[in-house]
C-alpha cells in the first residue's frame, strides 16, 4: 500500500463525506412530559421554530434538572452551533483545493477568521463535555458519543487549519504574495515547518483531537483512505480497514500530544509535517543525519530516538495490510508493520546520511529485510544506521538525548561548532566538511527566519 496524501484534498474529502448531524436543522425529537424531558420538549419546539436564545435556556434548565440526559446534551450542542451561526456549508466554500494555495482558508479575511476561531473553540469545549461525560457512563446513553464525533473532527480539522493561518504571519515566505491570485506565497509544509516549538500547542491540540477520534471511530477514516489508496478499500474486509485505520490513527495521535515540553512539541510537529507530506527533508533532531526516520513508532537509525526525524508520507511506504489486520484482530494489538519503504520524487535529491550520495539503497532497505526477524532481533535500523555511530561520549539516554535536541536549536554552529558534534554526538555528522556543516545551518535559519 504506497501512502499518497494531500491535506488540502483530505480536508476537502473528510469536510464532504462527514455527513455532520449538529448542522442537520430538520430533526424531530418527540420526547414524554416529565420534568427534564418536558424541558428538553420545549427546547427542541423552540429549536425548530428557530427561536435559540430561547431553545437554549430550555436545554439548560432541563440539563440542571437531569445532569445525565443526553438529549438536552445533543440539543443545547445544536443550538449552540445555530447561535454561533456556524454552518457546515460555510465552512466548506472557504476549503480552497487548488493545492498551489498556501492554505485552504487563505482567503479567509482576519474578521471572519477571529469570528470562527471564537465561535468553533466554544463548540468544541461544550462537545468535549458531552463527550467526556457520554465516555465515562454519566449520561443516560440515549445519545452518545457516536452521534457527534464526525462533528467532532470536522470542528479539530478546521481549528488546525485557523491555527495555521495564525502562523502564516510569522513566517518570511508568506508575506509575499502571488500576483495571479493574491494569496501569500508560502506552502502548508512552510507554515507547519516555520513553526516554532513554543508556538506549536494549539496546532498540536487539534491534530491530536483529530487523530484521537479517527482512532476510536475509524470509519471515515478508512473511507477517506478507500478513497485514495487504490485496493484498500476492496481487498480487507470493514473490519479490516478500521483496524488499520485505527492503528495509523492512534500513531498519530501518540505523537502529536502537546507538551510543556518545546523539544517534545518539536517532534510532534514533525510527525503533522510528515502526515501532511511537507517533512523538511533536513536535520530536526541534531544528529546530522536528514529525515533519516520513517513513522513507524520503531528506531530507524540506532540513536535511541524513535520517529523524532520523519519522512513524509509521500515515500513509497509499503506496508503489510494482512498482517497488519491479523495482529490487531487475533493477538489484540496495533502495529504499524512495514516491508518497505523507497524514495518518491521528492528525496531522489536528498542524502539522507550525508555520505555524498542521495537516494541510495542503504538509506532505503533495512538492514533486516524481514519484518519478522526485525522484531525477534530489535533491529530496525536502515542499512546506512551500521556505518555510523552515536554518543561517542556515553552520555546517560536522557542526557544525549538532550543534548542532541540542544543542538539542533543551535542554529548559528557557536555553541556547538562541527568538531564539537562530531566528537560528542557522532551520527552523520562525522561524514560534515565545514562548507557543507555551514550550508545546512544557513537552510535551517532560514527555515525559521533567523
């Protein structure tokens, strides 16, 4: 299964095949007259003749009456949708899929934007509620979890996008603007890459949101992968495809967990950078080695790290479906298994481990073909990770991995200049001469406009 995303086109498939039930106005709900279903009663009339102000107070006070009736819940999450006057089909219209875009809501003016960003968090702070609630046996099970998490992802996948359009303000490229459309110059894999680790929370927040419930409810997940993965959908069984879905999705969400943490918020978004096929293709972990990792929750290169320097996904990704599949279903657990992996256009003109020649089958095959012998041995390092060496200096796991991550922020080469890193770190940097050590400084300052 070779894995070929484009965020602009997965937002646009996961936006429209959703189906979302809190934008649907047309539901009846008839409900008998007790204390908290006489309230709900009210609020729904009053929904349907559209009076919300009013909807609300009675879904309000039937929720004080009942704390566990879900259908007060849902009918207070939907009438605050209606107040917001958030609308799914004007969410849609601002979804450019013309993947030169930098953004799919670049033409979002600032108002509009700031209006949405207000209105969609209050939504999903008040189903982040519900769904705590619903989640944890607190609410009476009428209506659940399920009849919200497509909302649900739809609400986290535009949030993610308004906090890109955030950071499209601090990056260099996208102050620059294209004559033929007027949109800024910048690409999504500038923005995601432009980000700072400090400023990396929120973005984080809402792939992880995303991710998470793909992995509870894997359902349109595994459509939208049908979609784009040709034999996914026809080959596996639903349960099948859910699993590997799941699987895939709880990868992510793993790795996309905020932290207080900025080296760890680093990583993360290196893992959004790979999912939506925009990895840097350079050093973000301090190793000298450039997107030497695949995502695969193993350690590719022998550094003790694992994931902390992805490829995109775009690479030529093969993974092992039925096995996959066999794994989650009979022995009850989620492996992401890879039999190979090659380079696709874009890395034919990468040299991944610095040794003077890109795209070569050492920085491709690993070192163990057989995924099976990969795991009895523990070994699933490329063939490039046996040439090199790391922690010349046997630095305890957590100092070297500090020190690593120290380096990688040190985007001058002044308090870590290249014999330092060679001596003390080792990896690829020992294969550096001094131009090129220089050349992949002044790439990553500009990366980060600094």
């Amino acid at each position: 299964m070779k894995i070929k995303l484009s965020l602009c086109f997965l937002c646009m498939l996961i936006l429209g095949i959703i189906g979302c039930n809190l934008f649907n106005p047309t539901e009846s709900v008839n409900i008998d007259y007790s204390d908290a279903d006489a309230l709900t009663y009210e609020g729904y009339k009053n929904f349907r003749d559209n009076n919300y102000p009013d909807a609300a107070y009675y879904f309000s006070k039937a929720i004080e009456a009942d704390s566990s009736h879900s259908e007060a819940w849902y009918g207070l999450a939907k009438t605050k949708v209606n107040l917001k006057d958030i609308n799914a089909f004007k969410l849609l219209k601002y979804i450019n899929v013309d993947e030169k875009s930098a953004l799919p809501i670049a033409a979002m003016d600032d108002a509009t934007a700031n209006k949405y960003q207000e209105s969609v968090d209050a939504i999903q702070r008040f189903l982040s509620r519900f769904i705590t609630l619903d989640t944890t046996g607190k609410l009476d099970g009428v209506i659940t979890y399920d009849k919200v998490y497509k909302d649900v992802m739809m609400l986290d996948m535009f949030l993610f996008m308004l906090d890109l359009r955030k950071e499209m303000r601090h990056v260099e490229k996208c102050k620059e603007k294209d004559p033929a459309t007027g949109l800024p110059k910048c690409s999504i894999g500038d923005i995601i890459n432009g980000t700072s680790p400090e400023n990396a929370t929120n973005i984080l927040k809402h792939v992880n949101g995303f991710a998470q419930t793909c992995a509870n409810k894997p359902e349109v997940g595994s459509t939208a992968l049908g979609v784009l993965m040709p034999g996914f959908g026809g080959f596996f069984s639903n349960e099948g495809k859910n699993t590997i879905t799941s699987t895939a999705c709880q990868l992510v969400a793993d790795k996309t967990k905020p932290s207080d943490d900025p080296v760890e918020n680093a990583k993360g978004l290196n893992v959004v950078s790979a999912v939506a096929n925009t990895s840097p293709m350079g050093d973000e972990d301090g190793d000298g080695c450039m997107d030497e990792e695949i995502l695969d929750d193993k350690d590719n290169d022998g550094d003790g790290e694992i994931d902390e320097d992805t490829r995109d996904l775009t690479s030529n990704i093969a993974l092992d479906q039925a096995a996959m599949a066999k794994n989650a279903i009979w022995y009850k657990s989620s492996t992401m298994i890879v039999r190979s992996v090659s380079p696709n256009d874009k890395y034919y003109d990468v040299d991944i481990d610095m040794d003077g020649h890109k795209a070569n089958s050492e920085e491709w095959d690993f070192a163990i073909a057989d995924y099976n012998k990969r795991e009895d041995y523990g070994d699933h390092r490329f063939k490039f990770a046996l040439k090199i060496k790391f922690n010349p200096k046997g630095l305890s796991p957590s100092e070297f991995k500090r020190l690593k991550h120290d380096v990688a922020g040190d985007m001058y080469g002044t308090k870590y200049n290249l014999e330092y890193r060679k001596e003390h770190i080792g990896g690829c940097w020992v294969r550096y001469s001094e131009s090129k050590f220089q050349e992949v400084l002044k790439d990553q300052r500009a990366r980060y406009n600094k």
